[in-house]
C-alpha cells in the first residue's frame, strides 16, 4: 500500500497536536467517543484537513474548547490519556498521509476498533498501524488513485468530444482544416 504523502515534521507536529487535543477530553470527562466524533465532524477538524494551518488562528486549547461547547451529552465512557493520545494520533496521520478526511476516516474506522486493538497497534511504526487498520477494515487508498484515474479520463474524454465538436463546428462553417492540422489538434 503506497500513502499520498510521507511522515514528515509536518505530520508529526499536527499529528501530536491532536493527540493532545484528545488527552484533554479525558481531563475534563467528556465521553471519549462522543469528544471524537464531534472533533472528527467539526468545522474545525476539516480545516486542518485541508492543511489550512493556522485554522483561523486557533490554538489547541481554543480548538478543545470548540468541539467540546458543542457536547451536551456527557454520558459516556472515559477512554485512558494513553489511548485518546494514540486514537488522536492515528485519526490525524492517517488523513496525512492517504489525503482522506477526518469525517471519511471516521466513517469507516470507528475509536471502537482503535481501542480494541490499541495494544497491538501503538506498538506499530504508525505507517504500520495505519495499514493493519485499513487491511482490517478494506479500507484502501487504491480506491482513491482508481477515483482520481476515473475522473481524469472522463476529463480527457471531455476534450476530446469538445474537440471532434469544434472539428464538426470548423466543416459546417466552411472553415475545415487539413488531415495533418486536425491529427496535430487531437494528438
């Protein structure tokens, strides 16, 4: 499996960010899968998606303080510091390096499994983790390349009927071009 990006210092510094984004819920008792789907859903969480860094100038604390205003129901169970870091972790890296979204990652990769097989996967290189996590849940980054390799040719197929159009265009109005000029124009 080949990630869209590599680990880098980027990814670790936004990486541990969120880590301790998610110890805090843990300090203040918010139920551990009720913090995380509201920061993996949130406005601001896609702003970091998008590598939009400076997330309207926020710091972690603003960024807890956010998500966490917008919890109502707090009953639930605490996950410990070690997994919430972990889970908050993984969740970001993995956006990192395979380009989907905290929500699409969410969608399909539920805390439920993270926690279950904490053991196993903190002791992974995260790469690692990251894998076993997508193999466990067909979770796969091809299918994204196979999306992007779709929508680029159904865009060349586009062009190409804009340009027999545009021939079509050219010998209605009188104005047709050489067999070489129009294999160049396609070519």
């Amino acid at each position: 499996m080949k990630f869209l990006r590599n680990v880098d210092s980027l990814s670790r510094s936004l990486a541990l960010s969120q880590a301790r984004i998610f110890e805090n819920s843990v300090s203040f008792g918010i139920p551990s899968k009720i913090f995380i789907r509201s920061y993996m859903l949130s406005d601001e969480v896609m702003l970091i998606d998008s590598l939009n860094l400076n997330v309207a100038g926020l710091t972690e604390r603003e960024i807890f303080d956010v998500v966490s205003k917008k919890i109502t129901n707090k009953r639930g169970m605490l996950y410990s510091f070690s997994i919430m870091h972990f889970i908050g972790y993984f969740y970001r890296m993995a956006a990192y390096l395979s380009g989907y979204s905290s929500k699409q990652l969410y969608e399909y990769i539920k805390p439920d499994l993270l926690k279950r097989n904490y053991q196993t996967l903190h002791s992974l290189p995260i790469e690692e983790a990251i894998k076993e996590v997508f193999e466990i849940t067909h979770f796969t980054i091809e299918d994204k390349y196979e999306y992007f390799r779709k929508i680029y040719k159904v865009d060349q197929t586009i062009k190409l009927m804009q340009d027999i159009n545009q021939g079509i265009a050219d010998v209605n109005s009188g104005r047709v071009m050489s067999l070489e000029d129009a294999k160049k124009k396609l070519l």
